[in-house]
C-alpha cells in the first residue's frame, strides 16, 4: 500500500467521523452550549402542561392568597430554577408546581416585597449597569390603578409590541387612599394603621376614582451580570413586614391582585381637602413613611400572549 492510498483511507475516516458528528448534532438536536448551562423559561413547557401538569389542589377554594401562594413564604429563585423540569415537578419536590398562580398560566408570579419605591428602584439600577432601554417606567403622571385600570391590563398594553429575553420583573407600588371616614380619623389621630391597613379597595364614596401609582418594568436581556444584580438589590431592600405590600390593586375584586404602598404628595382629595398618601410603619415607637413595592416576576408560560424567550443560566 503506497503513501496515497494511506492518505485517500485517512481521508474517508475524518469525514466519515464528521458525518457522524454532524448527524449526532443536527438530527439528534443537540447542540453544543456553556458547560452546565440550564435553559430557564423554554416555552417547551407550554405543550408540556397539557399532558403532565398537574389539577389545582382542591385546598384552593377562593381568591385568598393560600400559604402555597404567597409571595413572602419562600425564595422562590424564579431566574435560575423556573425550568421545565421544576415547572412540572416531581412527588418530592413540588415549590413550582404546587402554586395556583403558575397552574392557572397566571401572567404575574408574586415574588417579594421590597422598601422602595418603583424610581427608586430605576435610579439605583442604573448604577449597577443597567441603561434606560432596560426599563419602561410610568411615573404616577400617566400611571393610574382602578376598574378600568387592572394591574395585569397594564402590563399586557405595555408589553405587547415585542418579544422579550427573559427574565423579566415587574415593580408596582400605589398611592393608597383611606377607605373611610373611621379609617380616615385613625389615621390622623394615631398616625398609623392599626391591626389592618384600610386601604381604598372597593366603590364608595371616595374610592371610585382611579389612584396614582408608579410601575417599573426591567428587561434583563438574560445578561447574567444584570440579573445578579438585580436579585442582590431586591434581597438587599427586602421588606421583613409584608402587611402594606399585601394591599389590593385599586377597585380590583381579586385579592391576589396586589400593588403595595406609595408614598405621594397631594394624590387625593378628601372632604374638600387635597391629600397626602402616606405608607407608616412603627419603628422604635415612632411612625415612620416608608414605600413598599411589590416585585412580580413575569411568567414565560402565560396565557396572556406574552412572550418571553427563554434564557440560560
């Protein structure tokens, strides 16, 4: 066997093991990606859920936010662990899969509760690098919740013109009005909210007007720098009382409809009276104004038509 006759058998090897190697890529779908990285938000668990996820539990029987449910109970790490897999869940492990919110496709997942307000969230990430193009902000000159103004409608309106690379969070806080006279009186008398925060929730007299409030949208482009970022800034200003965080959204009938507490000079008029909103807490025996927002976390498996590209982490 001569020189060429070795190179021309050398030859058929290397493309045949490129034949294979493309065939084990191509038509097994496979693909080459960063070592352990996991897909979070693939949009494969949209078919999925028909076949494997599970019934609502039967313990769920109203609007009422179950312990399962609420925001506060865990840490939920919606940016790394909201995988198909953990989606659809296992008999041992069942922190997704278990939630009414993430059954029903919900748009919003409640998160956390943080001590500041929607600006102030915006103005700190800008210095942790974000820009402006990772941000829709409405200040509480065009930002209004009511009726006709529902939390999710919102967020659906503005998020309806694109696809988005996940994850994305919401932010929302309200300028509350007192819900009555009684209320009204406490308020001014005791300087804070006593028991339960009579917030302005349902038709009356001076509830049936929309209230101000301030949302933030953030767009992580699934940069990995930009959500760690995120995620320390929003433990870092976890609230440890969720009370003013957990306020119904404005004339909304769905109580796990939350928006939380905004702090806002001149937002209402009361007998003839223009009106601060104003978010107290007791702290070493002195009432303190302090804003609470209400972080979601936009579900990439919604039924509202948005859609959010998957990301890896």
């Amino acid at each position: 066997m001569n020189f060429n006759e070795l190179l021309l058998i050398l030859l058929l090897i290397i493309t045949f093991i490129l034949l294979i190697f493309h065939f084990f890529i191509n038509i097994c779908d496979l693909s080459i990606k960063e070592p352990f990285s996991v897909e979070v938000g693939s949009n494969n668990c949209l078919f999925e859920f028909d076949k494997s996820f599970p019934p609502i539990p039967d313990i769920i029987t109203d609007n009422k936010i179950s312990s399962d449910y609420n925001h506060a109970d865990k840490d939920y790490k919606y940016h790394s662990d909201y995988t198909c897999q953990n989606i659809i869940g296992n008999e041992t492990d069942n922190t997704y899969n278990n939630r009414q919110e993430i059954i029903l496709k919900n748009l919003l997942l409640h998160y956390k509760c943080i001590n500041k307000s929607p600006y102030d969230v915006k103005s700190e990430l800008l210095k942790l690098g974000y820009d402006e193009s990772n941000f829709i902000f409405s200040s509480d000159k065009n930002c209004m919740i009511g009726k006709n103004n529902k939390l999710e409608k919102k967020v659906i309106n503005l998020m309806n013109n694109r696809q988005y690379k996940g994850p994305v969070y919401i932010i929302i806080a309200q300028a509350n009005k007192i819900k009555n006279i009684d209320a009204q009186k406490e308020y001014m008398t005791k300087g804070s909210y006593i028991n339960n925060y009579q917030s302005c929730t349902y038709n009356n007299d001076i509830c049936s007007n929309d209230i101000k409030c301030e949302m933030l949208i953030i767009f992580t482009d699934g940069n990995k720098e930009k959500i760690v970022s995120l995620i320390n800034y929003i433990n870092s200003n976890k609230s440890n009382d969720n009370t003013l965080c957990n306020i119904v959204c404005h004339n909304d009938s769905n109580e796990d409809s939350v928006c939380g507490c905004l702090n806002l000079k001149n937002s209402y008029e009361f007998n003839n009276t223009i009106r601060d909103s104003k978010c107290l807490v007791i702290e070493d025996g002195k009432a303190i104004q302090r804003d609470f927002s209400i972080v979601y976390f936009v579900n990439p498996h919604n039924n509202n038509n948005i859609i959010i590209n998957k990301w890896e982490w």
